[in-house]
C-alpha cells in the first residue's frame, strides 16, 4: 500500500477514535467534507498547514499521524513479528500468550 493511502487510513483511524465524523473533522480543520473524504481515501496528500490543522483538532502528535506500520502487508507484518522476537527472544513466551488469546 502506498504512503498516500496509509496516511489517509491513519487519520481515518485517529479521527473515529476521536468520535468524529468525516463533516465535523472538516468543519473543524475549516475544510469541504470531500477534502477529508478524498485524504482518507489515499487520493490527495493534505498540505502541510492543512495536517497541523488535523493534528490539532486530533490531539496528537505530529508522529502518531505516521504510525501506521500496521497496516502493512502481512507478509511484511510477519516478518516484522519475527525480527523483533529475534531480537529478544525472552519475549517468546509472551508474544506466543497473546497471539494463543487472540487466535482462540
């Protein structure tokens, strides 16, 4: 998946986890409702003034908005998994608790 789309799927995300609707976000940014929608659908990139706007009206960081490493491709997400339980493999354990709960 493209930036432009996980950027768009992220404030999506952070704007539901927020309560709002794809309107109030933009009455609140002071942008058309089709500009959000067209963000979060991956079409347009917001401009730079336009993310400070979200970012703010979100309450969050500049950062969180790029989080979004876990909408990657499984493949990817996997292999990410496994880097980091390389890396600590006393984590094990747990990592395997979690994925069980998850799974049953």
């Amino acid at each position: 998946m493209d930036n432009k789309k996980l950027l768009g799927k992220r404030i999506k995300e952070l704007r539901k986890k927020k309560g709002l609707t794809q309107e109030k976000l933009a009455e609140l940014v002071e942008l058309e409702p089709a500009s959000i929608c067209n963000i979060e659908n991956g079409y347009n990139y917001p401009s730079f003034q336009n993310l400070e706007k979200i970012i703010s009206v979100l309450n969050i960081s500049f950062i969180d908005v790029f989080k979004f490493a876990h909408h990657n491709d499984r493949r990817d997400l996997v292999a990410e998994i496994n880097s980091m339980l390389e890396n600590s493999p006393e984590k094990i354990p747990d990592a395997y608790k979690i994925v069980k709960a998850l799974t049953d």
